[in-house]
C-alpha cells in the first residue's frame, strides 16, 4: 500500500508539512493582510505571552538614527541644537548624553556669547600710602544745557536630569528672600576702617606671581554658570556689601566719588576697581580683600570727575581743565593735556585714540599713545557732558538734547539726532550699533544709529530717531508708560508704590550698555535694570545708597556703584557660585 502511494506521488512527510512564517507572508498580498494576520495571532494568546511579546519587540520599536550614525554626524546635528535642547537630549540615553555633553558644542555655544575660559588667577598688589588733600567745591561734572541759563543740566542621566531641573527653577523660582526690589538684601560691609592699613609700594613692577594648579576648559559648565549669572539679574537674586562707607578703609576716598571702571589686568586676569573723587584723587581697589592697593594723586588740582582704563593705562579728567594719562605698569605719570577751555567732563581711551569732551562745548580727539592732537569736534550748542567710542566711531551727548555722531579717523560730523531728549543729556554709552542714553527728563533710550529704532522710558516723546514699536508680548505701564514683559502685564497695570517705581524720578546719571541688559542710575538713588531689546524693566536696586548716585559698572557678575555719600557698593549676583573660570 505504502509503495502504490509513493508511486502515486504522495509522502506522509507532505501530508503533515507546515507552511513556515516566510511561506505564508509570500502569501499574502499586502502589509496590511500581514498586520491583520499578526493581530489574530496575538489575540489568539494569553496576556502572559503578549507581555513576553511586548519586550521582545520594544527594541524594534526604539531604533535611534541619530545614536546610529557615526560619531561626527551625530555632533553635526548636535551643534544645531540650542543649549536647554542639548540638556534635554542629555536626558534620552547614555550614548545621547555623551553627544550632548561634547566640548566643542559648548565651547562654540559660549563662543558666540562671548563668553572665553579663564585659568585661576594669579594675585598682584599695589599699595600707597595715604595723602589727604584739601576739598575743592566742584560742579559735580555736569555742564548746562541750552534751555537752562547757569543751572547744571547733566552728566550622568541622573546628573543631567538635576542640571536642567535646577535651571528650571532658578527661573521660576524669583529669588523672592533676595529680591532687588527688598532693601532688606545683605548690606555688610566687605571693608571697614578696622582693616590694617595696606604696606607701601615703592616700586612699580608688580610681585612675583604665584603658579596656580590648571583647570582643564569646561565649556558646558561655563555657559550653564552664565545662563545662571543673567537669571539671577533677572530674577533679583543679588548680595549687597559696601567696600567703602564714609571714613573706611584708612586709606580710602575722603569726599564725593564721581566716577569708577571695573579692570581686569590683561597679564594675570585679576580684577580691581579705579574710582575717581573729588578729593581729587584716583584710587585702585582689591576687589577681593575691600583695600586700596594704589593712589594716584598729585596730578589734578581739583575734582576728578571721568577716568577710562584701558590696556595698562589709565585717563583721568577733571574740573581743573586737564586730562592725565598714568601708565599702570610704570607706576609714573605719562602726560598731561590741558587743551580745554573748561570742566573736562568725560575721557575715553582705547587702543587708537583718547577722546575728551567738556563744558566749553567740544569734543577733543588725540592719537594714542603718542597722544598727538587730531581733531576739535565743536558742533554741540551747549556743554558736552558725555563721550563714548566704538572702533572707528565717536558718540557725545550734550545739554543741548543732541547726540552727535562723528568719524573718528576724520573728524567728520555723520549725523546729528536733535531733540534726543527733552532736556540736557547727562550720559551715554555705546556699543555699535546701539546707543543707550539718560538725561536730566528723568529718562533713558536706547536706539540703533543704522535703523534709527529702538525704545525709551518715556511714554510719549517727540523727537527723532523715532521710537520703535512695543516688541511682541509686551504691554505698557499706565502709570509711566514704560514696557513690561507681557508675563507681567498684571504688575506693569498695578500702581507701583514708591520703592517700586518703573522710570527714574531724577536725572539719570549713569548708563551702562551690556549683551543683554541696559544699566541705569540715577539721582533717585536707585539703580535700575532694563531688558535689552523690549525695554521693559527687569530689576530696580535700591537701598544701598542714601546720597545722589554718579557712576556705575557692570559684569556677568555684578554691578558696582559710587555716589555722593562716599559709598562704593557692590550687587552681587554670584554669591554662592563658583566664578573663578568666567573671563570678566
């Protein structure tokens, strides 16, 4: 039988064949019919099996293309991403967190804001002894304006997860225990007269510089600290401390301080800060021990009203009509310009070019270091309280409510913005293509020379370069018609009381122009905080004065202030935070 139905052409091998999975799929039609086949099959088995199943398949369904690429593709299109993406593909896997912690994004992140990598510093000291001199009244470095007859105008994964969580919530956090707008912040004093008094120097050559131990470049870390450093301005996150308060340290100013600059020696990466008084003297501080650590004195017979520090040298003017020019490293005074016919009111100094300008109504250019006379800039109407420079440029601002601007290399008057304000114009900044300005009308604007746009603190001006439109989500205060982020629409409507007031109540003084912040201060003695590009007010620093205040200076870190009362206060933003490694 068996062999009649082999004959026949049949086997029991293929009476009992089963298709196999490859059979059946050659099958079938379409992908559909095989997704209808696989869903019978599943449903068909208990849910042990289907949980069995699911795992198996979860690697089919998690193919990760960017981890399948190689490595210098992958970076590519790492390097495209924003640096809070970056943290949160750090958060996916380990291979993701490796590509998302890689140097060179974050050196190239940091790259364009700036923001460079700085070895530990090495300390150097410069110490002088103490010299009163006799006070002399001054004008208090302001010139008079046109409308005004003899009246001052003015001048792991786990790892990564807590970097971003902590990002996270030091912006929503608001740094409610240390807000700028509480004058309850910390206020004491990183000096006081009970220090010892600094050592004599009677050399000009720094000491001998210690070694200190390399850190290897962190860029990630340097550009989460920085994010940090502008949330905590934003958030109002600060410290405050004095490094003089009237009669100390022994050997501080004795009277009025009317101008400072923050400084960082080039060679050692050390910062100090050059104050200039009415006493008149120019004072250099240790910003890390409160102590004064040079005096230069004997150059003006009277207030010093302006100084500029730049690459080894410092400028100082003064109501005694001159200009002096001292060389840092030297220890010895360079020259002395006495070409104005009045009040030097503001000098600048950069590599090229020292710029001063003055209440006899000019502007006076010289070239650096040979320090030859090139041009008399004479066009303002009244006297010309601030200068400022930008590479080839030169911005004065005047008590006859114009800003002018002029080429540097000819002398040449570009152009002239009448009516800028409407009253004198008292500071000013510059950073192309953007001037930021105050005035004795109690207000400030910012506007970019190229598009004539931009934004002020007065509700309504008339004048030109015009005002630019409010920015997207911003509204307008009802009670100064100032900007507010639109996240503060609520707050901007609500009366603010005296200590939160959102525009100055009195000349502004002082301008400082920054990335991302314009700095104000005023004879209201607040210093106030304002967003770059919206113009609505971020902080309002108040308590740390009780006199007039004349001058400020900034970094990512801080922010420093003199004034009438003879304090030198000190905002700090990174108290806590290590910023040993930020280039300031």
């Amino acid at each position: 039988m068996n062999t009649f139905l082999s004959d026949e052409g049949f086997t029991d091998d293929d009476a009992f064949h089963v298709p196999t999975s490859n059979e059946l799929l050659s099958k079938m039609t379409s992908e559909q019919e095989c997704e209808e086949l696989a869903y019978k099959l599943l449903a068909s088995l208990p849910r042990s099996r289907l949980a069995t199943i699911q795992r198996r398949l979860a690697p089919l369904l998690q193919f990760d293309v960017v981890g399948s690429l190689p490595a210098e593709v992958s970076l590519h299109i790492f390097s495209h991403l924003p640096a809070q993406t970056l943290l949160t593909c750090a958060l996916v896997s380990h291979r993701w967190r490796a590509l998302a912690n890689d140097q060179e994004i974050w050196k190239k992140l940091c790259a364009t804001q700036g923001w460079a990598w700085k070895q530990p510093s090495r300390a150097h000291s410069f110490d002088t002894p103490r010299n009163q001199r006799e006070l002399w009244d001054d004008d208090e470095g302001m010139g008079d304006s046109d409308e005004e007859v003899d009246v001052v105008a003015i001048d792991t994964i786990e790892t990564a997860k807590a970097e971003w969580t902590l990002m996270q919530a030091e912006i929503a956090s608001g740094f409610a225990s240390m807000s700028l707008a509480s004058p309850r912040a910390s206020t004491a004093p990183v000096a006081s007269s009970s220090r010892s008094k600094s050592r004599t120097r009677h050399n000009s050559a720094p000491p001998a510089l210690s070694d200190s131990s390399f850190l290897r470049p962190d860029y990630k870390r340097l550009h989460q600290t920085h994010t940090r450093l502008n949330n905590r301005v934003r958030a109002g996150s600060f410290r405050l401390s004095a490094i003089q308060t009237r009669g100390g340290p022994s050997n501080s100013h004795t009277t009025t301080i009317y101008c400072l600059q923050l400084y960082t020696y080039p060679a050692t990466g050390v910062q100090v800060l050059f104050t200039g008084s009415r006493d008149r003297t120019v004072r250099e501080w240790n910003l890390s021990t409160g102590l004064v650590e040079r005096v230069i004195e004997g150059v003006h017979a009277s207030s010093v009203l302006s100084i500029c520090v730049h690459d080894g040298f410092v400028a100082s003017a003064g109501s005694d009509r001159r200009v002096a020019i001292w060389d840092l490293a030297k220890n010895e005074l360079v020259k002395i310009i006495a070409d104005h016919e009045d009040s030097v009111l503001c000098v600048r100094l950069d590599g090229r070019r020292l710029v001063s300008c003055s209440k006899d109504r000019t502007v006076r250019t010289y070239s650096f270091p040979d320090l030859t006379p090139q041009f008399v800039l004479g066009a303002h109407r009244a006297a010309v309280n601030a200068v400022s420079l930008s590479d080839t440029l030169i911005v004065s601002g005047s008590g006859d409510r114009s800003v002018r601007l002029w080429d540097a290399t000819t002398g040449k008057l570009l152009r002239t913005f009448e009516n800028h304000h409407t009253r004198g114009i008292a500071s000013i900044d510059f950073m192309a293509p953007y001037v930021a300005s105050g005035s004795s009308d109690k207000h400030l604007r910012l506007f970019d020379i190229t598009t004539f746009q931009g934004w002020s603190t007065s509700p309504e001006y008339d004048g030109s370069p015009p005002t630019a439109p409010l920015a997207p989500g911003s509204v307008v205060c009802t009670a100064c018609g100032s900007t507010a982020a639109a996240t503060d629409a609520e707050a901007a409507h609500r009366p603010r009381s005296t200590t939160q007031r959102c525009v100055h109540s009195d000349l502004v003084r002082s301008v400082a122009l920054g990335a991302d912040f314009v700095l104000s201060g005023s004879y209201d003695l607040t210093i106030k905080v304002w967003d770059r590009k919206t113009g609505a007010l971020v902080a309002d620093l108040i308590g740390g004065h009780s006199g007039r205040i004349f001058c400020i200076g900034f970094d990512c870190t801080k922010i420093v202030s003199c004034g009438e009362d003879q304090r030198i206060c000190v905002w700090d933003f990174s108290h806590g935070i290590d910023t040993s490694f930020i280039q300031l």
